[in-house]
C-alpha cells in the first residue's frame, strides 16, 4: 500500500536488470562508433573544408597544413553553368563549386592560382626576372599572343596559367573560414545640396535675435560595387558575414559582463528566491496565482482594444461609476471618518482618476487594429473564458492550493535538513556535460569520416554560355560520407537521449532517497543510523539495486523524444510542400507526440519515487503511482499546477532581474556606448 513506510535497504533486490544490461550494451555500441570515428575522421574537413584537389585545408597532416582558408575563384562561372545552364531545378547551395586553399582571404587585384599553375609560374619567375608574378599571370590571362615559357606554347590563353590562374576584382572576408566577396557600400554626405530649407527667428533675453533652422535637408550618396545579378549566393554570403561579425563582436566585448551575470546576478536572484520561497511560501503561492489572473486579465483587455470592442468612453463610464461610488462613500460617513479611512478614501478616489479627454486618443499600442480586428476579437473571447475558467477553478481550489502550500512547507524543511541535496542539481548538469562532450566529439569525428569521389561539371552549356573551362577544372575531388554515417549518427544520437535521460533519472532518484527516509524517520538519531551522509546512502542504494528502473524509464523518455525530433525533421522537409492536409497532419502528429513525451516524463517520474520507495520494478511502480494519482487527481494537479507556476515565475523573475541589471551596465558603462 502507498502509505506504508519504505522498505528497508537489506531487504531490496535488483530491479529490471535486463533494461541495465540493454543501457550498458548500447553504450558499448556507443564506444565502438566513437573509436571508428576518432580512427578515420578529420574535423578539418568540417571547419576548414577542403579544395577541389582532395587537399584538406589547415590539417596538420597534410600538405596545406597553413592554408586554413578556402577560396571560390570562378564563383559565377559556377554559377552560370550549374544553376542558369542547367535544364534542371538545382538548389544554388548544392552547386559544386571550385574550391582553392589559401593562408588568407584575398584582396582586390591578387591573383590565385593552383599547385600546378603556381609551380609554372615559380619556374617562369626562375628564368626571367624582368617581370612581376602578377604581370605575368595578367598578360598571360589577358594577351592570346602572349610568347611566355621559352616558346613552347604561342596561344598563352590556353596553358595552365591561363587556365588556373584567378584574378580577385573584391576584397574578401571570411565567414567560417571560407573567402567570400565583400560588398563595398559607402555612403557619403552631398554637401552642396545639403542645408537648412525654412528659418526661424527667435527673440531671447536682451533683445538679441537667434535664428534657428525648422526645416533641414540632407542628401547622402549611395555607393555600391557588386557583382552582376547573376550571382545569387553573393548577397546571402555578405549579409551572413555582416551579421556573424557584428554578433561575435558584441559577444567578445560584452563576455566579461555576461558571464558575470549569467553565473553572478542569476545565481544569487535563484538564492534569494529559493530563500524567499522557504521562508514566505504562502505568499509567493498566492501572489503567484493573482499574477497568472492579473496576466490573463491584462492580455484579454489588450484583445479588447485592438478589436474595437473596448474604446476611450467605456474607460470613461467606468471611471466615472467608480468616482460616484466613492463620492457617495465619502459623504455618507461625512466628517467621522478617521484619518487612516481618509487616506485610503484620497488615494482610491486619485487613482481612479483615469478620465480622458475630450477628443484625446488612446495610447498607440492599444488602438483598433483595422487589419487584424477580426483576429483581436475572437481572441478576445477566447482569453475571456480563460481568465473565467482559471478564476473560477483557482476559487473552487482554494482549500486544495492551502494544503497544497503545506506541502511546500513541508519540502522546504526537507531541504533545509538536507542541504546536501542542492549538490545533486550541480553534479548532474557536470555530468550531462561530459555526455553532451562525448556525444557532439563522436558526432563530428563520425560526419569528417569520408573517401574522396570526382565530381564532374557538366560541360553541355559551355558553349553557349561562351564560358572556357579548363579540362583538369572541371573534374573536381570531393570528400563523400561513406553509407554508414547516417546510421551510426542516428544511434549517437539516441544514446545521447537515453543517458541525458538516465543522468536525470539518477538525480531524481537519489533525491527522492533522501527526502523518504528523512519524512519517515522516527527521529534525526534514526535518520542517519545507515551510516555516512544521506545523499551518499541513497546514492549507493539506488546505484546498486534500481539502475535497471532507471534505464527502463529513461528509454521510454528517449524514445518519445527522439520520434518527435524525427517527426520535426520530416515537418520541416514538408513545409516547402503546398500540400496543406500534409502540413496540418504533421503538425498535429507533432503535439500529440509532445503530450505523449509529457505524459511518460510524469509517469517515470513518479515511478521513480515508487520504486524509492518499495524497490519495486519500473512497471509495477507505475501501476501503484497511476493509481495513486487516480486517487488524488485533484490534489495532485493542483500540486503540479502551483509547482509550474512558481517555476514559471521564478524563471522569469531571475532573467529580467539579470537582463535589467545588462542593461543599465550596457546603457551606462562608457565602454558600450560605441560599437
């Protein structure tokens, strides 16, 4: 039966040993892919890329072990042939472009060439020393007469150099290291066309007139060099790289601060606010639940206005009404009033003084919305009967939401006779730091693994293009993950689900530990007779006898998690679909999916306790607290209801907290003003 005590240590037994052996068997799986992985892939190939000659760039294995840059020479070449001389519907992100490694990205009028091309010229250079690196490779590009090389090729327009040799017209920046043209975009001030248009003259102290400009006109100059319209990635490259470099810079100038806060601010806010909860729980529940009505209360009045149902003469009838009945309460007790009852009388009579004007307007963010009056409205009957139906149940739940308020009481002494447990939180997230780890190394090893394929440019609609290609460019190496990748990326990332969930599972399970022998305890003596803290003892007993439990409830977690994270990667390759039964059955499979995640996650939750409890395997643990909450729907409800709101209300309470302490260190510190 639920109400009996726990049952004693020495008479447990170990519980779904089968599910342990499952968890320990994947996590051997686990550690064969991560070594597969760490054996044959390069993360290089993930960050630095790689050229069209098979070379990864900034691998210190290998020969371009300095050149950590990639470049596109011929981006609209590619362009052309692949995306607007192609028959077919290609994504521009799937075109093969040439690729080129390089210590850095280029400037405007450098010249890039490949090895082969670079080795020619360095020859070339060797011989005669009249000419610059760059007037060679230009005059070789641009002159058909061209003698270069001891004669041995007259036509130059159709040897290597000319051929791989690239002259940059921009200045690039790069962009996770790779080398993207860089728009110039200034702009300037038209002086001569700039000025004052209307004067006005202003008498001051003395008699002394001042004229002053009301009317002011400026004129500025745009100037823009980009490539021709063809180039369709180069616009969504620079703007990519304009806001990448903005958002790093502000985090690198403001990390100091924000790691100060984030660890500072927020870590003392949660303190005082889980001290304020121990000692004022009753008023924190209370203030907690006025505020979830306050809120509904102030988004439906909102709906109200932007429909054009609630306009300036309902607040002006209502205010009026209230200014009568206090009137009629102020002259009813005349003069006995006391002064306390006075007081309050002036200060409810001047707040109520919300009149507005004749011909005064509403503030601009609560007027009639004309496009979305229509949504405003039935919204507003929609938040109408929620504010009702909260109201309503928070009244008929009062005496549950008392008693539920000693139930926190009786929490927040279990913790402050167990100031141990507030270690189990910081461990585990160390904990499921080091799976996150693990799981994003064994990831990126396993997605680097890759053998290298030639990749061929269609040469079809060169001709007409009149776009000249060389023969050795256009067969290109490219690095292709091998067929096992997928899979193994697939099973990573279940196991990454499953241990997150088992690390949580451990936590709750050890905490719950503690607090059961504590709550039963007949007195302190008694509770710490097992020897060695509590948190150590119930640690122990769960590690050596419900481990299993763990592993059984935690699959169920990851697997709901990992169907919904399935069924969100499907949606999102259907949204570009017009088919909108597709869209609506996805998304509707998505919510289920997430009530069902829910419903498990409180349901092993639960189960873990049972089992704290009894020692008890995971499925009969959940039968006896299904029917425990079956029982006591109502109070266990309410019990969550108030646990989520108080959550809810810390959480937000602790970010605005440390968001309005950045701000006035942002707003007033010198070192932020500019930038």
């Amino acid at each position: 039966k639920i109400h009996l005590p726990p049952r004693p240590y020495n008479e447990r037994k170990c519980t779904d040993l089968l599910f342990l052996g499952l968890f320990i068997f994947y996590w051997i799986g686990m550690a064969i892919i991560g070594a597969v992985g760490f054996n044959s892939g390069n993360p290089a190939r993930l960050i630095y890329g790689s050229d069209s000659f098979g070379n990864t760039c900034g691998d210190e294995k290998g020969i371009k072990a300095d050149q950590k840059y990639i470049i596109f020479p011929r981006l609209e070449q590619d362009l052309d042939v692949q995306i607007f001389g192609s028959t077919i519907d290609l994504n521009p992100f799937d075109v093969d472009f040439f690729r080129l490694c390089a210590a850095e990205c280029p400037k405007t009028g450098d010249m890039i060439c490949t090895d082969d091309a670079e080795a020619i010229i360095q020859e070339e250079l060797a011989n005669n020393t009249l000419v610059t690196r760059e007037e060679l490779i230009i005059n070789c590009i641009q002159s058909n007469t061209a003698k270069l090389f001891g004669g041995n090729d007259p036509n130059c327009i159709s040897t290597t150099v000319a051929k791989q040799c690239f002259e940059i017209f921009f200045d690039h920046q790069s962009f996770l290291f790779r080398c993207f043209p860089e728009f110039v975009y200034n702009v300037s001030l038209v002086a001569a066309e700039t000025g004052c248009l209307e004067f006005r003259n202003t008498t001051v102290l003395g008699g002394k007139i001042i004229q002053s400009c009301e009317k002011f006109k400026q004129v500025t100059k745009v100037t823009r060099v980009e490539p021709p319209d063809t180039s369709i990635l180069f616009g969504a490259f620079n703007k990519a790289n304009r806001v990448f470099e903005r958002l790093m810079g502000d985090m690198i100038k403001a990390s100091e601060v924000i790691l100060g806060i984030g660890l500072g601010v927020a870590g003392l806010v949660g303190l005082l606010y889980i001290g304020s909860l121990r000692c004022y729980i009753g008023c924190m529940v209370w203030s907690s639940v006025l505020s979830t009505i306050l809120l509904s209360l102030t988004i439906t009045l909102f709906c109200y206005f932007k429909a054009g149902i609630l306009t300036a003469n309902d607040v002006n009838a209502v205010s009026a009404r209230v200014d009568d009945v206090l009137s009629g309460i102020d002259s009813f007790f005349g003069t006995d009033l006391s002064s306390e009852q006075e007081a309050v009388a002036n200060l409810l009579s001047n707040g109520t003084d919300v009149l507005i004007d004749e011909g005064e307007e509403l503030p601009s963010f609560i007027d009639q919305s004309d496009k979305f009056a229509n949504g405003f409205k039935y919204t507003a009957y929609l938040f109408t009967g929620i504010t009702i139906f909260i109201a309503v149940l928070i009244f008929l739940l009062r005496t549950r939401i008392n008693r539920s308020i000693e139930f926190f009481k009786e929490a927040s002494r279990a913790v402050k006779s167990n100031p141990t447990i507030l270690l189990v939180p910081p461990v585990s997230i160390c904990v499921s730091l080091l799976v996150l780890f693990y799981w994003i190394s064994a990831t990126v090893y396993i997605s680097s693994a890759a053998e290298l394929d030639n990749s061929t440019i269609s040469g079809k609609f060169l001709g007409s293009l009149n776009i000249s290609l060389d023969g050795e460019i256009t067969t290109q190496k490219k690095f292709i993950a091998p067929d096992y990748t997928t899979i193994f990326n697939i099973y990573l990332l279940l196991g990454f689900f499953w241990t997150m969930s088992f690390v949580n599972g451990m936590s709750l399970m050890t905490i719950a530990g503690v607090v059961a022998k504590w709550y039963w305890s007949g007195s302190p003596r008694d509770y710490r007779s097992p020897g060695g803290l509590p948190i150590m003892r119930s640690f122990m007993t769960t590690a050596a006898y419900h481990l299993g439990t763990i592993a059984f409830g935690s699959i169920m977690i990851s697997l709901s998690i990992f169907i919904r994270y399935m069924a969100g990667f499907f949606q999102a390759r259907f949204n570009k679909s017009h088919n909108s039964c597709v869209r609506t059955i996805l998304m509707s499979l998505k919510c289920c999916l997430r009530c069902a995640e829910n419903c498990i996650k409180f349901i092993s939750r639960n189960s873990y306790i049972i089992t704290v409890l009894y020692g008890t395997p995971f499925c009969q643990s959940a039968r006896m607290a299904f029917s425990a909450i079956a029982t006591n729907i109502a109070q266990v409800a309410t019990i969550t209801f108030l646990g989520d709101i108080i959550v809810r209300f810390g959480q937000l309470f602790i970010t605005f907290t440390s968001a309005f302490v950045a701000l006035a260190i942002f707003d007033g510190g010198p070192a932020f003003s500019v930038g």
